[in-house]
C-alpha cells in the first residue's frame, strides 16, 4: 500500500469515528455537561489501532454492545432459572444472542460477570467494548451508556470476538 493509499484510509477511518462521535452540536451539548477532562486526541496510529466494529453505526453497535453483554455474563445466564429474567434478556437481544451466551458460558474468562438487570445490558456491553480499545478512541464513545465498570481485557476480548466470529 502506498502512503498515499494508507493515509487515505485512515482519513476515511477518521470520517467514520467522527461521524458515530455524532454532529457537533451533540458533541457541544455534550462537552457542557460533562465536566471531565476532554479525551485525549486521537493519533493516525490510534486511528490505525481502530476496529473494525467501531466503524459501523450506532445502531450496529448497540447490538454489539448486547450481545458482547450477554456472552461476559453467560456463565451466570446458563445457571439461572430466572425465567422472566431470561425471557427479557431474550426480548432485548434476540434469542440468538441468548443461545450464544449460553453455548460458550463455559469459556467465558475469569468466570464473567453476574447477571445484570436488562436495562444495564448497553452499559455493560459499551464498557466491554472500550476496555479493548486505546484510551484515545473511548472519545468516539461517549454517547453511549456507561456503568463506569472498568472489565478485563481478556473478558472484553473475548465477549467481541464471540459475537464478531458468529455474525
């Protein structure tokens, strides 16, 4: 790949974050109600660490972050008989989602996490998708939910790769 050619796919790389950043009066609104520090900027080889999921659009990502929440918690998914827990659980993600969780609860490192209510499943799944990026690309994030949970990298991984390898 040329230089040129590698520099214009990071621009598109960039076009794209920008983008699921949301418009800029978002991100005003945003800043003044925030009070945190802004997020470092993002550096072309930051952009270069950019995967490939964040790149696709909210609403792409909300089922990532879902199903990525389904799988942390699987082992805790496959030993429940909370029937209207896994009922909503499946409402929420799908079926699909559930029977993945629970097929690879097993191998789920660390053991995962236990079960969250349904309406902190996005919270949960976003914090699993910024533990694997560099700290410079959570600004592309900040729209969406957070628990404020820091979760291991190897969890995080491995909750993406499962939804990422089946799709």
């Amino acid at each position: 790949m040329t230089a040129a050619a590698e520099r214009a796919a990071l621009a598109r790389i960039g076009e794209h974050l920008v983008a699921l950043a949301g418009e800029r009066g978002e991100r005003r609104a945003r800043a003044l109600v925030d009070r945190r520090p802004a997020p470092a900027a993002a550096t072309f080889a930051d952009l270069a660490r950019a995967p490939d999921w964040l790149q696709r659009p909210r609403p792409a990502l909300l089922r990532l972050a879902t199903a990525a929440a389904l799988v942390a918690m699987g082992p805790a998914v496959a030993a429940s008989i909370d029937g209207a827990w896994l009922r909503e659980l499946a409402a929420r993600a799908g079926d699909e989602a559930l029977d993945r969780a629970i097929g690879v609860a097993g191998h789920v490192p660390g053991g995962g996490v236990g079960g969250v209510a349904v309406d902190g499943i996005e919270a949960l799944g976003f914090d699993l998708m910024r533990a694997t990026l560099p700290p410079a690309l959570h600004r592309y994030l900040l729209w969406a939910p957070s628990a404020g949970v820091a979760h291991p990298a190897d969890l995080s991984r491995f909750a993406i790769d499962a939804v990422e390898g089946a799709a």
